[in-house]
C-alpha cells in the first residue's frame, strides 16, 4: 500500500491453507486502507462456471472510466463484461484494457483490489486480473490476491507471495486466553491446541462446539483431523443450530455467488422465508451484512453449501432461477436452472446452449464449455447429446482442459452410434493428441481420423489429411515406426483423400503438393508447391486463407527458398493480429519474423520481437517462453558458443521427448552455422552430415548449403561434391534470388579453377537481390578468403572489408572475428568496432525510446509493450536520464537498433 500510494504499485499472492488468516488479515487492510479506493471481490466454489463474473465485480465500480480507455481496450472490455456485442476480444488485449482501467482509476485515488478467495474464481476473471496484475510498475495501484495454495493456481506462479505459517504453541495459548472466558483444563486446552495445529481459526472455532462438560474436562479427540476440516465441522455444528428458514437464508446466498440482494431476497420470499431470518445467523457471527449477507468466513459458504442435501440445493437454485428475469442475466438464470434440475430437461439444455454461445463471444472459452457440457448432460436427444458433448470436448480442448475434453469425447461415442459424430470425436482425439504432444503418435491418429471421415465429410476429410501430412512432416526422423513414416503416410493420403473440389483453394494445391513432396522428393512436388504458395498469397490478401495454415505455408515457402512470399505472409500475418487486438495468438507469429530478421541480418530487431513474445507468454501463462530455434540461431551467428550450445542441448532433448525431428534439424542447423563461424569446420560438417541423413522439410536445403562449405574448408571433396548435387537438384526448380545465391555461392565454393570467380559474383549479384542478407554477407566472406588464396589481395581486402563491416553492424560476432582474421592476414589494420547503438538502456528502454522517436504517444507505446501508459512515463522519465535530453523531440537524433 506504501508503494502504491508514491506511484509505484505491484501485486502480492497471500497464500496459505483454509483458516490461516487471509481473510482476517485482508480484513485488517481494509479497514486501515484510509483515503485509498478499495475494490474487494472473492470467489466461490459454486462461481467457478460463470464467465467473467469476478472480473464484473470487480470492474463494477469503475465503469465511469472506461470511456477513457483507447478504443481497441474499451471495445475489449465492454465485450468481456457483456456491456455491448461483439467478436470475443482477445484474452490479453482484455487484461491489458483492465491494467489500463486500473490505472485511470487510481489516477483519480489510490486503488487497493483485493481478491480472496482466488482460487475459485472463474478462470476467464483470473486469467484477467492475473495479466494486469503482472504489468503493474508506475501505477499507485495494488492488487492482493489470497488464495489457499499457489501450486493449484497456475495463473498465480511467479508473483511475489507472501505465506502465511501457523501460529506457535506460545501464540496460539494466547489467543486462546484472550477469547476464551474463564480457564481451561490444562488437558483440554493441550488436546485444542493439538488438533487446531496452530491454525488460529481453528483455534477460535473448537471451542464453540465444544459441551461445557467437555470445555471443563471430558474432552477427548479420537482422530485428528486437518485444520480445515475441523474448522469445517465446527462450523456445521453452528449451522445445524439455527433455525430451519435462517439455513435456507444462508443456501440461498452461498448459491447466489455474486451478491445480487434483490435476487435473494426476492428467492427467499418465493420459498416462504421472512427478513427476520437473518438474525440467528448474525447472532451466530455466522454473517457479517444486512443486506448483501456476506459470510464471515468462505468456509461458512462451503460449509452451508455442501451440508445442504440434494434436493435442498435444487429447490434454492430453482427459486433463483425463477426470479432472474431480465434479459442481461439470462446466463445466470440458465445456469442456476441447470443446477436445479433433476434429470434431462430440453428447455433448460436449449437455454444453456445458448449461454455457451454468448460466453464464447466474450471470449470465455472455459466458460463456455462448462455451459455446453451442462447443456449435453441435459439433453432428451441423444444426437443432440452427442453433438454437444463433442462442442464441449472442443472447448474444453481450446481451454487446455485435456482429461475433461477426452471424457466428453468418450460421453459423445457413447450416447450415439451417428458416424458423423464418431468420426468427428476420432478427429478431436486426434487433434488433442497433437496438441498436448504434438509428437509422433498424432501423425497415425490423424490419418485415421481422416479416413473415417471421407466417408461423411470431404472437406473436412481433406483438412484433416493436410493436418496429418503437416504432422509427419513435423515428426520426421522421429517416426516411432516404418508404417508410420511420412512417406507412408503421405501415400496413404493419396490413396484415400477425396477428389479435390473445382476450383481447387490453397490447401488444395497444398495437400497435392505436400503428397508428392513427403513421397517422391523436393524436385517432383516444386512446381505444385509454388502454385500453392501463389494461391495461399491470394486467398490471404483477399482475407479468406484461414490461419491455422499459416505454419505449413511458411515451411513450404522455406522449401522453395522463397523468402520474398516467406516475408509477405509473416508481415500480413502480424500485421493482421496488431490490427484485430488478437494478442495471445501472437507470440509464433512473431518468433516466426524474429527468423526472417536473422535472415535479414537485423539481430537486435530480432531479439526485440522475442522479447515481445516472451513479455506475451509471461503475461498470459505466467510461465516463461521455452527456447526457440531463433535463440539458437542468434547465438550461433553471435558467436556465443556456451549460449548456443545450451540452447540446442534444450532444442535437443525436447525433439526427442516429444518425437519431433524437424526441431532436432534445426538444433543441428544452429550448430553448423556457430562452428562455421568460429572456424571450427570439422564440427560443423558433422552436425550438417547428421541434418541432411533425413529430408526435412523447409530445412534441408540449408543444412546441404552448411555443408557444403564445411566439407570445403575439411577438404572433404567428396562429401562437398554431393552435397553440392543434392542442393543444386534442389534450387534448379526454385526460380528464386535467394535459391540462385546459395547454389552459385555452394558452386563456387567447390570449384577447383578461376570459374568460382565468376560463380562468385554471380551468388554476389542474385543475394544483393534477395532479404537473405546474412547469406549475403557471407557470400562476401567466402569469396574474400578465395581472393587471398589467389593472391588477389587488394581485392580480398574489399570483399573482407564489406563482410567485416556487415557482420560487425549485424552482431554476428563468430562471424566478424572470422572475416577480421582474414582481413588481418592481408595486411589490414583494424581498429575494433561496435555497432552504433545507444548503449546504457535496458531493453525495454530501448524500445520505448525507438518508439518515441517515431512519434508514437505513451497510450500507443503502452498497446504495443502491454503496459500502463502510466508505467511507459516512469520509462521515458530514465530514458531522458541516461541520454541526457529532456524532451521526446530531441530523441529523433538517436539510434536505436
């Protein structure tokens, strides 16, 4: 609360087992809060399927500062909290617009926002205030959450907690004598303390349930049970001594999770319950309002909730249903009906389908498919049971709730003997099966999924064979057997596909071609192939290429060594998903430009844009981005031998974990590129030689490439000499600068007389053309150092000098050592360089100040690093520091990258 009154705010995790004192200690900081806003919500078991009913709690208070909120954010928001229609807004686009929200708020007053209870929110509120809570910097705002145990709380992992420890046996006779009257027998307070083991609720609640015969000597504890328990059990005693209507009273609003008095009042009334009825359970200190009833403790609401039998908790969630009428809480009104009802019921599935939709379109997708499994456990139909246990499955599969979705799956094919369903539900297994492992058992299931369905579903058939040959080609080197190799599995496709529609679309031509090019090779599937990629531009400009294409297009652009189509697709892509708020979704996309800005030779750049996609990750998971094939490359052309190294030793073993073999492939490509640059040529053919003894797709082509000039410089001529047929077979039938550059360049490399002169210049000509700039580069190196071999230095000298000064303002350092030796060797002086950046500035500083300097305003920057506008101030404020300016305009003179 200090640091969020100076303008420095954060958050805090409050942890620790049931009756600790979170609650009272929460208590305590409201209460000496002072002139801060506080916004206290907590979740409920029973809360647990409602979309985004903590985060409307919570946002409740603040609606008069939405409108200040950029557009994009408001939209979000409005969207999440059922305030206006739309398509569901992004999950981190939501999160960044509460942050925002937040920070408006408490730029009116200190904002304090406590959440107990956390572990039963909603996972959609959680997944929210979690997001928001991680980019508190410069905000005087302050968010507390109190939760049980952080280890069942994925969302909660990594922010500061503080947990709390049981009281000692010193502390806990204190207590025990400040509350208790008069003294206990010795015996008695021993077995209290014993049993409440330090748990100061316990402490408190034990004796209340306690006979004064017992509290006077006779008590004895046949078992001990864990606090929580036993705080539970004191408190079933206190509720089964009040009267009947008081313990309806209380069902009623532990079934009531949001704190709606009109509804429950309004129920109460509907099952015959008076005002009056409240008192006994004020008198039992059982509840704390008048009005609301907020229960002194959350164990109380468990307490009440789970005691009541059966037809008690349907009759009060009927009478809740019964008196929810408007329209704006029809989720509420179908979700208590479901809890109500006694077996299948078509009107209220009906009702709750719809709920499912309307989730989904505020992007509670967990949400949703608690709904729809309500709605298919209550369906009269058994197809209509089926289809929406198979919804469920998909939802709770986009959800990550795996053993859920698999269960679904099961409930589907067991409830209707309809093909279409037990085709679709092969196809979901499959899918979950790729998703979770995306390993070398997806291939198979796919294909199988594939075939069943060409029996109903063409179409669908088709997408899912293109998913299966999208896997193999994945699983490569990696096949757990013979019959389940990519060229196995590609046959079998071509087999068994259905006839290809008229016209044929993109994924069309891609399927033909990923055919031929698993089964027959690279120089066979070529030209289908770049039909494919030419199609799939077309339909992604005129918006209708669908996504989820996007990583097998890009594989096969690499294939072609088309980096220019490689280039449009990725920019389109990217720029589509700034555009729409489609945050979450970003982060391959962006690791996916972060490899073509290696490619380009802009390594900072690259390291900027995994770094954004690692701030998304964090932000939205809580768990760190694990190690790309771009961090392997940038530490293989930097030169940071132990760096690459760790990053391919991880690459490595994840491959293998998973049964990935185009991951491995390119750890081993990572590796050729760090040893050439280094000099250390005999390691790099052997990591080339290992990459090229499988054929994978979009990576073959340059590891051929590595080794080929490895082979060289080990005057291993017969190695260089296939290679360099295997590469040129391949960019014979890819009309492309870059395809040309590299076979020229390998050409060259090879040749024994003064034609690698001319080879030379001819790689040097197409690569001036092509955004493959490190290759460029190279091209200079290589050709430099052949210049020196022929005694030509003046001319070596301006080709080293070229790839010197290119590597050096790249970052390739491996490289530019290489080019600097050679360059010594022809009698060239150097002084050592560093790029010509601004130096001082952490990362995030560096972005900020680029962006400054581009004219972008602090709401804009805050958008695009997913922070407070606030926080993006604070930044600027170092920034003018450092550089020692004191204006935004006098930043336009700086470089940044």
């Amino acid at each position: 609360m200090v640091d969020a009154r100076a303008g420095r705010g954060g958050a805090l995790v409050l942890s620790g087992e049931a009756g600790i004192g979170k609650t009272a200690l929460l208590d305590d900081l409201m209460a000496s809060s002072g002139d801060i806003r506080v916004i206290r919500i907590s979740g409920a078991e029973s809360e647990l399927e409602l979309a985004f009913g903590s985060l409307q709690q919570l946002c409740a208070p603040l609606h008069q500062f939405i409108e200040r909120l950029p557009e994009p954010q408001q939209n979000a928001l409005q969207v999440a909290l059922g305030l206006r229609a739309g398509d569901a807004p992004d999950a981190l686009l939501v999160g960044l617009a509460l942050l925002a929200l937040l920070g408006e708020a408490a730029g009116d007053q200190t904002t304090l926002c406590i959440v107990d209870d956390a572990h039963w929110l909603d996972s959609g509120s959680l997944h929210m205030l979690t997001i928001a809570a991680r980019r508190i910097v410069a905000d005087p705002v302050a968010m507390i959450f109190g939760t049980r145990d952080t280890s069942t709380v994925r969302e909660l992992a990594g922010l500061p907690e503080l947990t709390l420890r049981g009281l000692s046996t010193a502390d806990a006779r204190a207590l025990l004598a400040a509350t208790l009257p008069g003294r206990l027998d010795e015996r008695v307070l021993a077995n209290i303390i014993s049993e409440a083991g330090g748990n100061p609720l316990a402490l408190l609640e034990i004796p209340k349930a306690l006979s004064p015969n017992e509290l006077a000597g006779g008590y004895g504890i046949a078992q001990a049970a864990p606090p929580a328990s036993t705080v539970e059990r004191s408190f079933l005693r206190q509720i089964r001594g009040i009267p009947a209507p008081t313990r309806t009273l209380l069902l009623l609003a532990a079934c009531e999770p949001i704190g709606r008095s009109d509804w429950l009042w309004a129920a109460a009334a509907k099952l015959g319950v008076q005002p009056d009825a409240l008192t006994p359970a004020q008198a039992a200190e059982l509840v704390n309002d008048h009005n609301g009833i907020r229960f002194r403790h959350p164990l109380i609401r468990t307490a009440i909730y789970r005691s009541a039998s059966l037809s008690e908790r349907r009759r009060a969630h009927s009478a809740l249903a019964e008196v929810i009428t408007e329209e704006s809480s029809a989720d509420h009104r179908a979700w208590h009906h479901a809890h109500a009802a006694a077996g299948p019921d078509a009107d209220v599935a009906n009702a709750l389908e719809l709920s499912a939709e309307r989730a989904r379109a505020r992007g509670g997708i967990a949400a949703s498919a608690a709904f729809i499994e309500h709605a298919a456990n209550l369906s009269v139909d058994v197809d209509l049971r089926a289809r929406r246990a198979l919804s469920a499955a998909q939802a709770k599969l986009e959800a990550g709730s795996i053993e859920s979705a698999d269960h679904l799956l099961a409930v589907a094919t067991d409830s209707s003997d309809d093909e279409t369903i037990g085709a679709t539900a092969e196809l979901l297994r499959a899918r979950l099966a790729f998703a979770t492992r995306r390993g070398n058992d997806a291939p198979p299931l796919l294909l199988a999924a594939a075939q069943r369905l060409a029996k109903t579903n063409a179409r669908l058939s088709r997408e899912t064979f293109l998913e299966a040959l999208t896997a193999a080609a994945l699983v490569g080197r990696f096949a757990s057997d013979p019959h389940n190799s990519a060229s196995r599995i590609a046959e079998v496709v071509r087999r068994y596909a259905p006839p290809e529609p008229d016209p044929p679309h993109a994924i069309d031509d891609l399927l033909g071609g990923l055919i031929t090019r698993l089964r027959d090779g690279h120089v066979a599937a070529a030209p289908q192939l770049r039909s494919a990629v030419t199609k799939f531009l077309q339909e992604d400009a005129a918006g209708t290429a669908e996504p989820r294409w996007h990583e097998i297009a890009y594989m096969v652009c690499l294939d072609l060594f088309d980096q220019d189509s490689y280039n449009h697709l990725v920019g389109r892509q990217l720029r589509a998903l700034r555009a729409t708020g489609a945050l979450s979704v970003m982060p391959p996309a962006l690791v996916t430009e972060a490899g073509l800005s290696v490619t380009a030779g802009k390594f900072v750049h690259a390291e900027r844009l995994l770094e954004e996609a690692a701030t998304i990750v964090t932000a939205t998971t809580g768990q760190a981005m694990p190690d790309t094939p771009i961090h392997c490359y940038l530490a293989a052309y930097r030169g940071q031998e132990d760096r690459c190294r760790e990053h391919v030793e991880h690459k490595t073993r994840e491959a293998q974990d998973v049964g990935q073999g185009f991951e491995s492939a390119t750890a081993l490509y990572a590796l050729a590129i760090l040893h050439i640059g280094l000099g250390q040529f005999q390691d790099a053919l052997t990591a080339a030689s290992k990459g090229v003894t499988y054929d994978d797709l979009g990576i073959c082509g340059y590891l051929l490439a590595e080794l080929v000039e490895a082979a060289t410089r080990c005057g291993d001529s017969a190695a260089a000499g296939e290679g360099l047929a295997r590469l040129t077979i391949r960019t014979d039938v890819c009309p492309t600068e870059t395809a040309a550059g590299i076979a020229a360049r390998s050409a060259a490399l090879v040749c024994t007389d003064d034609g690698a002169d001319a080879l030379y210049r001819r790689a040097l000509t197409h690569l001036q053309r092509s955004p493959a700039v490190v290759y460029l580069a190279r091209t200079h190196l290589v050709y430099g150092e052949w210049l020196r071999r022929v005694k030509r230095r003046a001319e070596a000298r301006a080709q080293l000098r070229t790839a010197y000064d290119m590597f050096t303002q790249m970052g390739a350092d491996g490289f530019a050592r290489r080019a600097r030796r050679e360059l010594t060797a022809t009698g060239e002086k150097l002084i050592t360089r560093t790029p010509g950046s601004v130096t001082g500035l952490t990362t995030q500083e560096t972005q900020i100040a680029a962006l400054v300097r581009d004219g972008y305003t602090n709401a804009e920057i805050a958008g695009q690093l997913f922070l407070s506008p606030r926080t993006v101030e604070w930044h600027l404020g170092h920034i003018f520091t450092k550089l020692g300016v004191s204006s935004r305009r006098s930043l336009r003179g700086f470089t940044f990258d």
